[in-house]
C-alpha cells in the first residue's frame, strides 16, 4: 500500500529539470524524510507505550494483513501527519477521537 504523504518527487527526471530545481527538489526530499523520520519516532513511542492502545492493534490488524513493518508504519503516520496539519495549520487541538477513527480505517486511503 501507498501512502500519498510519504510520496517524494516520484518520476522525477534529473535531466528534465534544471540545476535549481534539482536543489529544490533535493532539499524538499531530506525536509520529507526528516518529516518522516520524526512521525516513525512518534509511532515507535506510541507502540512502545501502548498509548493509545488502538495504535498497537491497528499495527497487528494491519501485519496480519501482510503489509510489512515500513508499510504499516507510513499508514499510521499519515493518520499522525493529519494530526500535526490541523495543528500547525489551523491551530486546533489534537483530537484523539479522529485519530483513533483514522486509525480504524486502515488499510484504506484515508484521502479517497
């Protein structure tokens, strides 16, 4: 499965660009998997600490459903990235009750 969050410059072509585009591009790329890295820590918390709870069983569900450890990982940090939007962008409060709802979701695109 795919996550759209975690999608960097897919098809990008070096050759069709020029050198400052590269550069954009380049740095977009480290500040997403910087992004990324930082929402694996906060998913690798919340499952060493069982809290909430639900994100260890949306981890199980999903594993037994075959997708691998990287897969889940980037499904639950989109449901956390959704989270972080709403506040940094709008300032509103975590809502535990729509993450734990996104997290139910799972494995379906929670954009579609």
């Amino acid at each position: 499965m795919s996550c759209p969050y975690y999608r960097f410059n897919a098809g990008l072509s070096n050759s069709d660009q020029s050198s400052s585009t590269n550069q954009h591009n380049m740095s977009t790329m480290e500040t997403n998997e910087k992004a990324r890295e930082q929402i694996f820590e906060i998913v690798k918390n919340q499952l060493r600490d069982n809290d909430p709870p639900e994100t260890k069983e949306t981890y199980d569900k999903l594993e037994n459903q075959g997708f691998d450890d990287f897969q889940i990982k980037q499904m639950i940090g989109q449901c956390i990235a959704i989270e972080l939007f709403d506040i940094l962008k709008f300032g509103k409060p975590f809502s535990k009750e729509r993450y734990i709802k996104n997290l139910k979701k799972l494995p379906k695109d929670l954009f579609d």
